[in-house]
C-alpha cells in the first residue's frame, strides 16, 4: 500500500525491502501505518515479499524506514 523506498540484495538471493516511509507535510496514503520490513527469496519459481515481525520493546508507531543496508560478516 505504501510503496518500497529502498532494496538490499544479500549474495544469496534474499532481498530485504523498507517500506512505508513518510516525509511531514506531503500526503501519505497510509498515515496511520508504521513502517515495514519485507523479506522476499529471488530464488523461489514465485518470490512475494513477506512481511518480517519487529522485536517487542521497539517504537513502531515511530518507525518511519529510509534506506536499509546490510552486513555480511
């Protein structure tokens, strides 16, 4: 609903998706919803994004994604 604003692709295919980022005073077409985190596999026949849980004790309501990255150690 709210559009990706940025893709990491690990080498081993899983792509991790942020979603839902909203800038003050330009239209949001969904206001009231925190930002996510997707998780989609590039090497399944039919990859869909799938929605990953955030740990209790984080903000949510404040969570507002620009970007992501990762580190592969």
């Amino acid at each position: 609903e709210t559009g990706s604003e940025d893709i990491d692709i690990l080498p081993n295919g899983l792509a991790f998706i942020s979603s839902g980022l909203k800038y003050p005073g330009i239209k949001s077409l969904a206001p009231d919803k925190p930002g996510e985190i997707f998780l989609m596999d590039l090497n399944e026949d039919n990859p869909r994004a799938v929605e990953l849980r955030i740990s209790r004790g984080f903000d949510l309501a404040l969570f507002n994604p620009h970007g992501i990255s990762t580190y592969v150690d």
